[in-house]
C-alpha cells in the first residue's frame, strides 16, 4: 500500500474495517504531515504523547464554533459536546475540570465495583445460549454503570440507553442529517430529565455523583452543569462498549491467554491495559497549535489543525516491539487510548474497573464462550468497536 492509498483506506468504509496496514503505511511516510485540508496528521507514540502533554495545544472551544458554525448551539447535541469540558480552554477548563475531579474520585469509583459484579452477573445470568454480545453484555453494562454513579433510576435506565445511544454521534467529524437530528432530539430529552434531576437532588441529596456536582459551591454555572453531566454519559458509555467487545473479541481468539485469565483473574489489570493499546476504543482525537510551534522539523503556524491517530501510535514499533501481537506480560504499557495531558479521560479508572470486573467474571461464569458467527465492525471514524460479535455461551 504507497502512502495516497493508505489515507484513503483510511477514510472509507473498508479500510477502516482494519485501520492498522493503513497507519503502518502512514507511519512509515512520517511522524507528522499534512494532507486533507491541510490538516496535520501525527502517527507516532512519542510526539501523540507530547502534543496531548503540551500546553501550547488548545482544543476547539464554543469561540470557535461561533466562527465557522454560527448556529451550533441550536444542536443541543453538539452544545452539550461543545459547552462540556471535553471543549474547554483554560482558564475554564481548568476549573470545570477541578469540581468535576473533585467529586469523580477514585474512591467514588472504587465503591461502583460491587454494582458493577452485581449488573455484569445479571446480564450473564440473562444471556440465551446464543447471543450477540453487544446487545446482551457490552451495551447495557456501561450504561448501566453510569445510571447508578448519576442516580439514575433504574426503571429509567432503558430510556436513557437509547437518549445516550442517539447522542454518541456527537463525537463523530462526520455523520448524516438524520442523525445529527436525532442527537438533537436525544439531548433535549435528556437536558430535562437533567433539570428534574438536578432540582430533585438539590433537594434532597443522596451519595450520588449528579447530588456531588449539583451541591451549591461545586464551582460551575447551571450550564456548565448540565453539559458535563451529558457529557458524563455520551464519554462513558460507546466508549466503554467498544473495550468490552473488541477486549472480549480478543480473548476468543487467543483461548491459551483466556484460559491464563481464568486460572488467574488478578492478571486482568494487564490483559485490560494491552486490550486498550491493542485496539483502542477511541482512534482520533484532535488539537490546534496556540501559537506557531516546530514539530519533528515542521513548521506549524498558528491555528493549526492537527488529527492524532492514538490507533496508530498505540502500534507504533519504535515503543511497542511486535506491536500487532496481543500479549498481556508486555512491560510497560502505557496507551493513549485515554488521551493525555489536561483531557485525560476523567473516567479511566472506571472503564478500567468495569473491564477488569467483567471479563474474569465472564470467563470464570461461561467456560464454553466461543465465537458464533462473523463480527461486524460499526463504521465510524473516532469510535472503534462491533455492531455485533455474535457468541454462544457453551
Ligand atoms: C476524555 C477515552 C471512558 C469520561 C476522554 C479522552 C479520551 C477518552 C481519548 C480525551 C479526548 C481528548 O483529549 O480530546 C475513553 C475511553 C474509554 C472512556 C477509551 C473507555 C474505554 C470514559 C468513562 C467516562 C469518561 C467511563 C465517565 C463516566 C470522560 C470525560 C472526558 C473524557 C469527562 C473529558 C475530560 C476533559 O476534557 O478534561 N476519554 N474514555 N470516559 N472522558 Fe473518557
């Protein structure tokens, strides 16, 4: 594949069925270059690592929405994206992120382990004898993990799936009318069932994560609070998804290392952070240049755009030898399947959690787990995962 072929491998349907011969290629040509709408394209661990490190690097924020996009806001789904801090600049990503920390915390996270065993085994108990484990384990977990963080009701749970299920397209670049409508649609939905929420917790606060944030002195505006809240829900849950699937994908196909995991579940912690590098749920993220900035012996000016490929710096050779092989005892994994730097994903730990609880769970519960059928990958360009993994469960 020369280099003009991999880029449009890379942008259609096919290609990215099974992007990495294409970021090899890529990879190859450059660390960084520039190509469609001169937009910057950064293929290597190394230099994905400092850009999402460094401080020179914004994200696009509501100001420049207003620019190139001057109606955006009458997209609720796309405001809520926009006015959430994953579309901050300091200072007020700095503060939105700091209230947001402050009460997404690790001891919030660790006390979801027991919700989280108890939903993973009632979707096991639930599962027919074949099934597609997207629709029976790797959808519903996640959603409704984060129901019970938010205080969600659970009889409100399947109506929040499908809100959350039609504003995912949000972190998409590219998608139809129909579903940018329907995100639309999904976040007026839920910005009310926010609101209630929001009113009836302030009233009467519980130990949930949406009582935390909406506590007076939380430091952010009813706005602000209602974006993060949505975004909460669309960050957490396709996301997620794809881990359990694609991570569930690779146990089948490697029934040695799925018997090791078995036998010993405390390896689950590696097995889950090599899933991460080796097919990352998130494949782009994106950042422009504050100022004018040397890159690998380019030059930037400011305001530029550039795209950074973390599939691909996740197979980068030069920090990962043997990179298209899955193996859990590799030293030092550090994927940036999570971002890095100011965005770095507020809920890793809990999808971390989630995956290290389901998959021995899943294995010690369903030994005869095997595949059933073809898997088909969603065609999408940020979010890698299945639209379905058909399995039968022994
Ligand atoms: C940010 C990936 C699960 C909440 C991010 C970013 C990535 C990411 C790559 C940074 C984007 C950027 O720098 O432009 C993932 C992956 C997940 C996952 C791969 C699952 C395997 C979750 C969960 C939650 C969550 C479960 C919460 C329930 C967030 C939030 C941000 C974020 C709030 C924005 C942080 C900021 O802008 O400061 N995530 N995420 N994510 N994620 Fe996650």
């Amino acid at each position: 594949m020369d280099f003009q072929s991999a880029m449009t491998s890379l942008f259609s349907a096919e290609g990215r069925q099974d992007p990495y011969p294409a970021y090899d290629v890529l990879r190859g040509h450059a660390p960084i270059f520039q190509a469609i709408d001169d937009r910057w394209f950064v293929t290597t661990h190394e230099l994905t690592s400092r850009i999402l490190r460094d401080p020179g690097m914004r994200v696009s924020d509501a100001g420049d929405y207003d620019e190139f996009w001057p109606d955006w806001q009458e997209n609720r789904g796309v405001a809520a994206i926009v006015q959430s801090m994953l579309q901050n600049n300091p200072p007020d990503h700095t503060r939105v992120r700091r209230a947001a920390a402050s009460t997404f915390t690790a001891r919030r996270v660790a006390a979801m382990r027991d919700v989280i065993t108890r939903q993973a085994g009632e979707l096991i108990e639930a599962m027919p004898d074949e099934t597609d484990f997207m629709t029976a384990f790797a959808y519903p977990l996640p959603i409704g993990v984060i129901c019970a963080l938010l205080g969600v009701p659970d009889t409100d749970m399947p109506w929040f799936r499908r809100q959350a299920a039609d504003l995912t397209v949000v972190l998409e670049p590219i998608s139809t009318e129909e579903e940018m409508r329907a995100a639309d649609a999904a976040a007026r939905e839920l910005e009310n069932y926010f609101i209630g929420l929001i009113a009836e917790r302030q009233r009467h606060p519980r130990e949930d994560l949406t009582s935390a944030l909406a506590a007076a002195g939380s430091g952010l505006t009813g706005s602000e609070l209602l974006a993060n809240l949505v975004l909460l829900l669309v960050a957490g849950f396709e996301t997620t998804t794809n881990l359990l699937g694609t991570g569930l994908r690779i146990l089948l196909d490697h029934p040695d290392l799925a018997s090791r995991l078995r036998s010993d579940p405390g390896l689950a912690p590696a097995f889950v952070e090599e899933m991460l590098r080796y097919d990352s749920p998130v494949q782009l993220a994106s950042r422009f240049t504050s100022a004018a900035v040397e890159l690998d012996g380019r030059k930037l000016p400011a305001g530029s755009a550039l795209t950074l490929l973390l599939g691909s710096a996740n197979r980068d050779p030069a920090r990962y030898p043997d990179p298209h092989r899955f193996d859990p005892d590799r030293p030092n994994v550090q994927p940036v399947s999570f971002g890095g730097g100011a965005h770095y994903c507020l809920g890793a730990p809990l999808a971390r959690l989630e995956a290290q609880v389901a998959f021995p769970l899943l294995l010690a519960t369903l030994p005869g787990l095997a595949l059933a059928g073809v898997p088909e990958h969603r065609d999408r360009l940020v979010l890698r995962g299945y639209a379905t993994l058909p399995i039968t469960t022994g």
